[in-house]
C-alpha cells in the first residue's frame, strides 16, 4: 500500500538537495513477496531519478544532483536510496517492526521482474549530447531510441555550428604526414562522437610519429572532445593491460574513449595486444580481470580504443584494425612555436565547446543531403567507413583511409622488407635459392627470414619461402627514380611450372601491373595495396 504526502517528485539536476518529498510504503512481512517488491518499486519510481539498467542482470541508475550516474546493484546500496526517499512503515500480522528491510531482501528484489518492471529503462545516463539511430541528438531528458539508444541526457541542447574555422586552425599546426592523416584525426572526432553506433565494429584509432614530442597525444586529446576519457599505461604483459582496462571501465561508466599510452616493446618482438584485438571486435565483451574484485558483466561495447606509439612495431591484427594518424614533424620540437599557444593545454580547452559545434554542424550538413555514405573506401569495419567517409565527403574533406595501406607497410617491416626486395627483382622470375642471395645482398635477413630458419642455407630457403608464399599476390606500388611523379605497381606472383632445365619447380617474381601518377588522390584500389615509403631505395 502506498500513500503520498507530498506533489510527485521530478529529477532536477539543478537541485542539490535531494528529494523534498516522501511517499509512505506499507510493507507486510506475511504478504507475497511480489506484492512489497512491487510496491516499494512503484513508490521508488516517482522520485524521478531512479532508472532500470539494461538487460536482465538486475540492477537500477541512481542519477545524482550533478548529473552523474551511480550503479545500484547491492542491497546496501538500495537500503540508503529508500532512507533518502520512502516513509517506510513495516508490519507482521498488524503488529509494526523495525523499517528496516534486510539487505539480503533487498538485493533478491533488485533482480525480480516485479521490483525492476516498475522502472523506466535506460541504456546510459549522459552529461553528453548522443546521436540517436537517426543520426538526431539527444534532447535533455529520457530518450527511447530503442535498445541501445534509451538514453537519459541531463544536459543542455548543444549549439551547431556552421564554421570549420577553430577545428581548421588545430589541424593546421599539427604536423600531419600526409592529407590522409590529417583527414583521418577529423574522422576519429566522429568515431567519437558516434561511437554507440558500431559496437564492436569501430577501429582502434593508431596515433603514431617519427620522434617524441610529435603531438600524439594533442591529436587524441582533440579527438575524444568533451567525451570522458581515459588513459591507461602500455604493459608488455597482456594480462596486466586487460586489468587496467577492466578497472578503469568499472569506474567510470561515462567513459568513452580509452588511450593506451606510449605502447612500447623490448627487442625486435611487435606491440599485440590479444585482449586489445579482441576487445575492439566484440560487440558485448565481458569485463573479467583474474584477479579483479568485480564481478564479471557484459557491456554493450560503445568504448573507442586509442593506442599511441613512435618506436613500436604494431602487430598485423592492430593495423587491419586500426585508423592510422601519423605525424612527421620536421627539424627540432624544442625550437618550434605555435601560433595558437600550446595546442593540447590552452587552444583544446579554451576552444573545445566551440570544436564540438563544429563536429556537429558536419553531421547536420551530411544529414540535410540525405545521409549519403562513401562506398569507395575500404576498412574491415564497413559500416563505419561508409558512414564517416560520408560526411567527411559531403563536408569537402579529401584522403580519409588513403593511408590504410600505406600504413600497413610503414609500421609492418616484413611487407616493407618485401617492397623493398620487389624493386630489386622487377620482371624476374627467380627461384628461391636466387631470391635468397638477393635477400642477404639487400641486407634484409633479419626481417624476412625466420630466426630459427637461418641455421643453414636449405633452412634460409625454407623459410623465406614460407614468407613470400604468405604474401603472393599482394600489389606494391613503388615510386621511380627515373620520373619522379611515377608510380610502378607490381605483384608478388609464386609460379609452377617447367623451365630451362626441364623439371617442373616453383619460381617468385615482381610482375609490372600499370604505371600511374603518384599523386593521385584515391589511393589503393584495394586493401592488399601496399606502398613503399621513401626512405627505402627505389627502382634504378
């Protein structure tokens, strides 16, 4: 039985002295326990701040007067949100007992259909605006975009812009490698800013440099916005960065973008990250650390994952995975001077509401033109790719991905290694033994030879053909000396046949393709296109 005293209470983020009205709650020990689980939860659903979780593994949101959420899960927990909110009076055969309910009790209501089904459900409580399925933003108050999307946003309407000028001005003074990196850090901001829209099919966003102090971080501190964030230390060992994660995402569970800083690796071995890799790739990963004090529980992954890096090698996994930014900054970090001040610690946050605007004024054009995506680039994360290069296209912002590529080969030093050997060997088709001695006259031992395949010549055999077999049919694309604005594209073809002498034997060869500009501005026509950097020596 439930009785009012006082107006039905409304959440008011703006209040910070909680609630100013009780509802009274009759509470018989000798009733079904439905019938008090349902009556206490239909009185503690008015207070208007209290919101189910999602799925089925029990538990409510406690919206607090700053607007921030707080899990309830526990019976103790539940205890102090009764005492703050109901007159509870308790009885057993008419006789009154203690108020006080059992945090056992509680705890078995806080996963009954008859206590929860009195709430309102959300998927998150946010002091960010969101896009809905529409590609709308959030209004202040509940949102029901549906499973995934029910949203209670204790904001403000945002502002949209119609200008590019303050996110123009931060890309201008990073040093950017190349227009595809600097297009790249604008679609990691809308990756952000999207994030709940692909879960588990958002790349890792790869922030690499030639030299420390490159603006890495600066580059993900404009990316992830307004948006909470984290940063968590590189480990070597997978164990110990899973916990990490695992921690910071128990914490904080506004957080939306995590940064795994100045990944590193002892020796020649490459940065991977088996729980990173798998992470990214699933929709609904369960947060389980060995160890850990928590509970395991699964989330609806809408975390964009961010990794640093200038001396590491990044694993095949995280580059297929990844969007790559990279900075190359040229003479000396020390004796540089920005025109905007320090770009990380005086023009992001001075600026960061106003970049936000910008952001979304992007999305606003793109959606006022029919939402048009852009089939043409490719990254294993499709829907994503055809959204984001959709608005970066109808915005005028060229190169997004055209570095997918490139980046594979710059950051993988076995298909470097093969570029570089593949000018060399343009047009002939060799056996393995000639191949062989070409890899040792180049001084390319070391990463396309196995370490344990080196013991002796047949071993070197052996093993480089496992690796160029791995990679047979790969396309290269190679600048040429003898014009500088010419690209020559070649395969890496293995062939079985009879030659000179007779007997039938596989051969490995670089066959020509087709000559075309090396500006042009498209990129690979496909993801096994791979680029030869500069620094490596060119066809003669």
């Amino acid at each position: 039985m439930i009785t009012n005293n006082l107006n039905e209470v409304k959440y008011d983020s703006n209040n910070t002295s909680g609630v100013t009205g009780r509802t009274q709650v009759y509470w018989h020990d000798e009733s079904p326990a439905w019938e008090n689980f349902e009556a206490l939860g239909r009185a503690l659903a008015r207070s208007g701040d209290l919101f189910r979780q999602p799925g089925h593994d029990g538990g409510l949101f406690l919206v607090k007067p700053d607007g921030t959420p707080r899990s309830i899960t526990k019976g103790k927990q539940l205890s102090a949100v009764i005492a703050d909110r109901i007159d509870l009076h308790r009885f057993l055969n008419g006789k009154q007992k203690p108020s006080r309910i059992s945090a056992g009790t509680l705890e078995e209501m806080l996963n009954t259909e008859a206590f929860l089904s009195r709430f309102v459900s959300v998927d998150r409580i946010s002091s960010q605006p969101e896009y809905l399925p529409e590609f709308t933003l959030t209004n202040p108050g509940y949102n029901d975009g549906g499973v995934g999307h029910r949203v209670f946003f204790v904001g403000e309407s945002p502002e949209v812009s119609d200008s590019m000028e303050r996110i123009n001005t931060f890309l201008d003074v990073m040093d950017f490698h190349t227009q595809a990196d600097r297009a790249n850090a604008v679609a990691g901001l809308l990756t952000v800013l999207l994030r709940h829209h692909w879960p588990g099919a958002k790349p890792i966003i790869l922030a690499t440099a030639s030299k420390s102090h490159s603006g890495k971080d600066t580059v993900l501190d404009f990316i992830a916005g307004m948006t909470p964030k984290t940063s968590v230390s590189w480990e070597p060992a997978d164990w110990a960065t899973q916990k990490a994660i695992i921690a910071s995402l128990n914490t904080d569970p506004l957080l939306g973008m995590i940064r795994l800083e100045n990944a590193r690796v002892n020796g020649r071995s490459k940065i991977a990250s088996a729980f990173v890799e798998r992470f990214v790739t699933d929709p609904s990963p369960t947060l389980f650390s060995p160890g850990g004090r928590a509970e395991p529980r699964r989330i609806r992954n809408e975390i964009v994952m961010s990794m640093s890096t200038n001396f590491g090698v990044l694993s095949e996994d995280l580059l297929n995975r990844g969007l790559p930014i990279h900075l190359k900054p040229n003479g000396s970090i020390t004796d540089r001077r920005s025109d905007i001040g320090n770009p990380r610690h005086q023009y992001l946050p001075r600026y960061r509401e106003e970049i936000a605007a910008e952001a979304y004024g992007m999305i606003a054009r793109w959606r006022a033109v029919g939402k048009p995506l852009d089939k043409s680039k490719y990254h294993p994360c499709t829907g994503w790719a055809h959204v984001i290069g959709g608005i970066l296209m109808v915005n005028g912002i060229e190169g997004f991905l055209d570095n997918y590529a490139d980046r594979r080969v710059a950051d993988d030093p076995i298909r470097s290694s093969i570029a570089v050997l593949g000018s060399h060997l343009l047009d002939k088709c060799l056996p393995i033994s000639d191949v062989v001695a070409e890899v040792g006259r180049l001084g390319l031992i070391d990463p396309l030879i196995p370490k344990n395949e080196r013991s002796s010549y047949e071993a070197q055999k052996r093993g480089l053909g496992k690796v160029l077999s791995a990679h047979v049919d790969e396309k290269f694309v190679v600048l040429s000396e003898d014009e500088e604005d010419q690209r020559v594209e070649f395969r890496l073809e293995k062939v079985r046949r009879r030659f000179e002498d007779g007997k039938a034997t596989y051969r490995y060869g670089f066959f020509m393709v087709e000559d075309s500009e090396s500006g042009v501005a498209d990129g690979p026509d496909d993801q096994d296109d791979i680029v030869i950097s500069q620094d490596h020596p060119k066809i003669a």
